[in-house]
C-alpha cells in the first residue's frame, strides 16, 4: 500500500491495484463500476478474489459493508 501510495503521487492518480495486478496483466475484461477503479474486493462480495481464487465474503459493520478474502487478509 506505502509503495501504490508513492506511485500514485509520482503519477497524479490514486491507484489501489499493484501493476501486475490490473486486468491487462492478468488477463481478464476490466471492472465495469459507476465508482470506476481497479478494486482488489471492494463490492465483490461472492465473486472469486484476483489474486488466490477465493469466495471474497462480506458483513455488515456499523452500517458499513466490509468485503474481504479470508485467504489474503486472515483475521
């Protein structure tokens, strides 16, 4: 995050997707959102996550929705 953090100062832009990580170096159509943006979990609940393939899950906090891979972000 500190390195996509600089990267996004250097370039101008907020980044949340590492470069290897974008649709075009993984192979797959680009998110189609109203918010816009590469997302790693945000708003995929049930879809599989980029990096491992697992189920992203997602819970209710304070009426706030949380999404996460339990695989890449254990509690």
């Amino acid at each position: 995050l500190v390195e996509l953090m600089r990267e996004g100062v250097r370039n101008n832009r907020i980044d949340t997707v590492r470069p290897e990580h974008l649709p075009e170096a993984m192979g797959r159509p680009p998110r189609k959102d109203d918010h816009g943006g590469e997302v790693y979990v945000y708003r995929r609940a049930n879809l599989p996550c980029h990096i491992c393939g697992t189920e992203i899950r997602t819970a209710d906090l304070v009426s706030r929705n949380l999404f996460w891979c339990p695989r890449c972000q254990p509690t």
